[in-house]
C-alpha cells in the first residue's frame, strides 16, 4: 500500500448503513471533503428501512450502492463491502467505518501519510475516534501490541503513533495484500467481537498502528466502553468470543489466556451491575451452548444468494 511515484495506492472507502439517514448523511459528507479523497466510495445497505439506500444513490460521493435483502450485521456488511472493494474496484487499501462515523477532512490523508513515512509495510492503520463532546471513544481504542519489539515501537513513536494487536471498525485503513493473506471477516458473527477478530487475524503476524493524527468522530448514543449494559446482545458477546478462543487463528495460546482472562472478568462486572440480569444470564447460557457446538458458517454459505456472493467466489479463485 506503500505510494510509488506516480503510482498512488488506489483507496476504496466502505460504509455500512443499517437505519441512521441522517448520520449517514454526515458520515458521507465528511467522507466528500476529505483533503485526500477516496477513490471509490461502497455503502453496503444492510436492508434499512428508512431509506438510507437512496440517501446513499443521490450522494455524489457514493460510488456504489450494494442493497442487501436481509440486514447481515456489521460483520456480514464489512465482509461484503471488503470483498467488492477488492473484487471489482481493485483496491490497494480498504477503508472501512459504520454509518454513524464522521471522519475530519484530513482523517484519510494522515492514515496515508504514516503508511509512507512507517518503514515496513503496515496491515492495518486505526484512526483515533472521539464521542461527539470531543473525549477520545472508549469503545474504539485500539489494542497495544503487547510483544512489540523496541524498534517497532521507536519507528511508531517518531511518527506520533503505537503498535496495536487489534481495533475496531471505526476508521482503519486495511492493506488489501495482508486482505489476500488473511481472507475477509467472519460474516456469522453478526455483530459484536467481528472486528476484534478479523483485526488480530490480520495483525498477528503483520504490522499495524494506532495514528492518532487521523480523527474522526463516532457519534453513538452514548459514551461508553463494551462493559455497557449491551442485553440480548450480550448473546453474541459470549459466543463470539467462543469462536474467537476456540475456533479463530487470530490470537496466539498466550494472547488467549490474557485475553480470556480479562473477557471474563468484563462478564462478571456486567452481570454484577445489571438492571436486567435474567437476559443476560440467558445470553450467557445460549451463547455458551451454541459457540461450543459448532463454529461459525462460511461466508459462502452466510451471504448466499445475497451480492456478496460472486464477490467471495471471485476472491477465493484468485492465485494464491
């Protein structure tokens, strides 16, 4: 993803939009003003209802639209829009948010500018997200890399930056080569741990930073980490995170003791600290039950018949 002279990296912007028009709206406009502008813009509609596709059609910024018949998740949405990106619109570098994201002008132009500046090649670059008031989301602060090695983290420091294991999908630019490497997220996962896993998948044996400089704002209801009271989600919070420990090859044996030790800690504060601890105990229970039984689906078989398909079938017949 590194630019040549005359050869800039060819950056495709995906968006996944599920019912929040007007904060697409804002997500898109910042997307039109970028100092460095995206070759091609993708939002994937993840069947909304109140017509977010069309307010994606008239912008001017989108490229394309891929209507999705059933709402996937974030996770079936990231996959599909991933894989148009590297399937038809050649992308060098993918840089993906959710709907509710708004990017500075200049959020793209500081993720490039540290690719070219980092001296090796980098898999994945994480933008800082602030709440609307300006604090940084604690929801979106990347992951340190626990094991980087003092020359990793002096070239990350001169540049204002810190290698990280993991990060969300707000904001971060994915180098499409490590995407060949590493094939696309996991479409089951619906929603919740997709980003995690898909993110350390690509890291683990790949280099990646946390870039400060590139800003963007995550507009969500309310300011708050992943140990927020999330209800019937916390259903795919368990299972997800079963799938992560037991089925995934994103985490090494020693990042999965580390790791679980804190997700289980994480569980035992929000159940402590519930309104509602009858739905979350069923979550705990169904989400054990069925993460053991069986891992997660095939993106072929998740998001078939849906357009994601020939796109997944391109991929996976591409040279290796």
């Amino acid at each position: 993803m590194k630019p040549t002279p005359g050869n800039p990296p060819r950056i495709v912007a995906v968006v996944v939009a599920w019912n929040r028009r007007e904060l697409l709206t804002q997500c898109l406009d910042g997307l039109a003003g970028q100092t460095r502008p995206a070759d091609a813009v993708i939002v994937v509609d993840n069947a909304s209802t109140d017509g977010s596709g069309d307010i994606a059609r008239d912008h001017p910024v989108v490229t394309e639209v891929i209507t999705m018949p059933t709402n996937t998740g974030g996770a079936g949405g990231f996959t599909t829009g991933i894989a148009a990106a590297m399937a038809r619109q050649r992308a060098d570098g993918i840089w993906i948010m959710d709907d509710d994201t708004v990017p500075t002008s200049t959020a793209l132009q500081a993720l490039l500018d540290t690719a070219r500046l980092y001296p090796r090649e980098l898999a994945v670059l994480a933008s800082r997200a602030d709440w609307s008031d300006g604090r940084e989301h604690p929801m979106n602060t990347p992951r340190n890399r626990l094991d980087a090695s003092p020359r990793e983290k002096a070239d990350a420091a001169r540049l204002g930056c810190r290698p990280i294991r993991s990060a969300s999908f707000v904001s971060i630019l994915i180098n499409a080569e490590a995407v060949r490497e590493c094939g696309l997220p996991m479409a089951d996962y619906f929603l919740w741990n997709d980003d995690f896993e898909y993110t350390a998948r690509l890291l683990r044996h790949h280099e990646g930073l946390y870039v400060p400089a590139s800003r963007v704002r995550h507009l969500t209801r309310a300011f708050g980490d992943s140990g927020a009271d999330p209800g019937p989600r916390f259903y795919q919070e368990v299972r997800n995170k079963v799938w992560l420990f037991t089925r995934s090859r994103a985490l090494t044996r020693w990042e999965k003791l580390i790791y679980g030790a804190s997700t289980l800690r994480r569980w035992a504060h929000t159940l402590r600290t519930s309104g509602n601890r009858r739905v979350l105990s069923r979550g705990l229970r169904t989400g054990l039950r069925d993460g053991l039984r069986a891992g997660p689906r095939a993106n072929g078989r998740v998001l078939a018949g849906t357009p994601a398909e020939s796109d997944i079938e391109a991929l996976a017949k591409e040279p290796a």
